[in-house]
C-alpha cells in the first residue's frame, strides 16, 4: 500500500534531514525522510486494517 500526498506532512530534503536523527521509525529515500502527517494516516486507518491508535510512524515506514 502506498499513501497519497495528503498523508506528508512535510519532505526533508538530504541536506535538511541530517539533523533529524536518523532512528528507526523514519522512512528515508535517497537521503529524503518524509513526515508523515499522522491525523490524516489515523483518519483511513480502517480502510489498511488497523485500528487508529496502533498507527506509528514505524508503522507508515513498513507500508
């Protein structure tokens, strides 16, 4: 499943993303880390077969 652009709050560019503390739960491309918007991820939580409060943004990372 993929999530459309409503679902990113904000993309950090590389140059941007380094101080963001590269952790596990962030998804990176190419240096990209994007910021999920969770409100919106939460709101079609049921239509990805999840219960709103089980979305992370470790979970968006593994869609």
């Amino acid at each position: 499943m993929s999530l459309d652009e409503p679902a990113v709050k904000d993309l950090y560019r590389p140059e941007s993303s380094r101080g963001l503390g590269q952790d596990e739960s962030r998804a990176s491309d190419n240096g990209r880390v994007p910021e999920p918007a969770m409100d919106v991820v939460r709101h079609h939580a049921r239509t990805m077969g999840a219960a709103p409060a089980e979305l992370t943004t470790a979970w968006v990372k593994g869609i």
